[in-house]
C-alpha cells in the first residue's frame, strides 16, 4: 500500500469518528455553545498533556502566524457552535448532509490561497455534491433551517481547513491544533456575556450531567485531540480539497449510525438517500480523477 493509499485509509476511519459526533451532540443535553465550550477545553487540557507526554516543546513562532492560529480556533468554535445546532433544529442527517458543501467552498478557496489553477475536475465533482444537496433540500423543506446552518458551518470549516493547510508546513500539526482550541476556548468565554444577551438564554448551562461529562470526553478527547490533530497531521501530505471531498462521507456514516441510535427519528424520503448517493459518487470518483491529473502534469512535465 502506498502512502496516498495509506493516508486516505486513515483519513476514512477519521471521518467515521466525525460521524458520530453529530450523534454525541444529540446525547449530551447541554446547549450548542456550552457544548463546544466543554469540547474545546477538554482538548485543550487533552494536548496540553500529549504533547508534553510526548516531550514535544509548546513554542511557537510568534510571528504572523501565531494570531492566525489563534483566530482559526474562533472559525472552528463558530463551525462546531452552528454544527451542532443544525442538529438540534433539524436531524442528524440533515445537518450532516448539509456538511457536504464543504468540498464545493474548498474548490474555490484554495486556489485562491494557494495560488494554483482552479481544477476543473474538483468544481465538477463539488458541483455534483452540490446536487446532491439541492435534492435533499426540496424533500426535506421542512428542515430549511438545518440545512441553511450546516451550509454556513460547511463554508466556516472550508476556510479554517485551507488555513490549516497552510500553517502546517510551518509549524507542528498537534501545538497547532492546541493553541487553536485554546483560542476556541477563550473565544467562547468571551462570547459568553453577548450570549447572554440572546432571546431565551438566561444562565449559561455549566453544570453538565455525570452522563454528559462522559460523552463531552468522548468529544473532546477520540472526536478532538485524536481525530482532528490526526487531520491536521494529514493536511502535510493530502490537500484541504481531498481531505473535505473525503469528509463528505461523513453524512453517509453518520446517517447509518444515527439509523441505529434514532430509528423513528431518522427515517428519511428516498430522495434524500439519492442526493447522498451522489455525495457518495463525488467522493469515490475523486481519487480516481486525482491521480489521472497527476499523470497527465508529470507527463507534461518530462516532455519540457
């Protein structure tokens, strides 16, 4: 097994964890921002002590990068914050369907960081996902909200991933990762006294349930500090594009895990399983398409 062939196994078996996370923000009973509160700070304690476990040093270059990283952890406690209350408002399976348009925002993003030629191929392939999307919203109407927030928590990850992309070629993907959570946290704690200010909310829930301390450990620390710093860690060798087209399978596994732990709840139109089919297409058609590209430039390449 090559390397590639390798990554993408590992990069599968992540995006199954992601699925699940959808399912855990279900199951724990605390609001979405609380939530990420808990799941931010877990994992910030949680490679706090891997890294220094792992006798790694927390210096970091505190140079222009720095405040980057920081201000991506404000993005990815927006993205997890609308995430999870697309759940809530809708269902696990719309919030995760949703999610798949992550792949079209990269195919634009990127290139415009990276400065590289937008690739035919990976708008086709978005635009396809898209579709998929498109037909899940006019059989599922009723959950236009959901899918309206999981749509802007997808565009919120595209960027932070393209942001990532490119701070791990300069610095250590797991204190990365730390000092984004860290700024996630302090973000959150900022946001608390304008949340406060919000129809409905009274008192900020911090007193979770001995049930929901057990499953915002499974978050924070398997969904977190393990899954996303592993992600991160990819991103050296794989591009934001593969890595969000690949995690567009996240709704096909959360959709069947979420089959299992709420079958009333979950049971959708045939529609919406034929617009995640074609989610499922983009996906598989990708890596096929990738490495026909890669042949076609090293072809061109040693005929200069």
């Amino acid at each position: 097994m090559t390397q590639e062939n390798k990554d993408f196994t590992f990069l599968h078996f992540i995006v199954l964890i992601w699925g699940f996370t959808a399912i855990l923000g279900v199951l724990i009973d605390l609001p979405s921002v609380e939530m990420v509160f808990f799941r931010t700070l877990i994992a910030s304690l949680g490679l706090a002590v891997l890294i220094a476990a792992r006798k790694k040093s927390f210096n970091y270059r505190f140079g222009k990068h720095f405040p980057i990283t920081l201000g991506t952890g404000v993005l990815i406690a927006a993205h997890w914050i609308l995430f999870f209350l697309s759940a809530r408002v809708s269902n696990v399976s719309v919030c995760l369907a949703g999610m798949a348009t992550c792949s079209l925002w990269t195919s634009f993003l990127e290139p415009l960081t990276t400065r590289k030629k937008i690739k035919s191929f990976e708008v086709l392939l978005s635009v396809l996902a898209f579709v998929g999307i498109v037909i899940i919203f006019n059989v599922e109407f009723d959950y236009f909200l959901g899918l309206i927030l999981a749509i802007i928590s997808a565009f919120i990850a595209a960027l932070f991933t393209v942001i990532n992309g490119n701070l791990t070629k300069k610095e250590d993907p797991f204190v990365i990762t730390f000092y984004e959570m860290v700024g996630a946290t302090v973000a959150i704690a900022i946001f608390f006294p304008f949340y406060l200010m919000l129809d409905g909310v009274t008192e900020l829930a911090l007193s979770p349930t001995i049930s929901d301390w057990g499953y915002l450990l499974i978050l924070g620390l398997m969904c977190t500090v393990y899954a996303y710093s592993y992600s991160v860690k990819l991103m050296q060798r794989l591009s934001a594009f593969s890595i969000n087209l690949t995690v567009n399978l996240e709704p096909i596994y959360g959709i069947i895990m979420a089959l299992i732990f709420f079958p009333e709840d979950e049971k959708m139109t045939p529609g919406f399983y034929f617009g995640t089919g074609l989610i499922l297409t983009s996906v598989l058609i990708y890596p096929l398409l990738n490495r026909r590209y890669k042949r076609k430039a090293l072809g061109t390449d040693n005929l200069r």
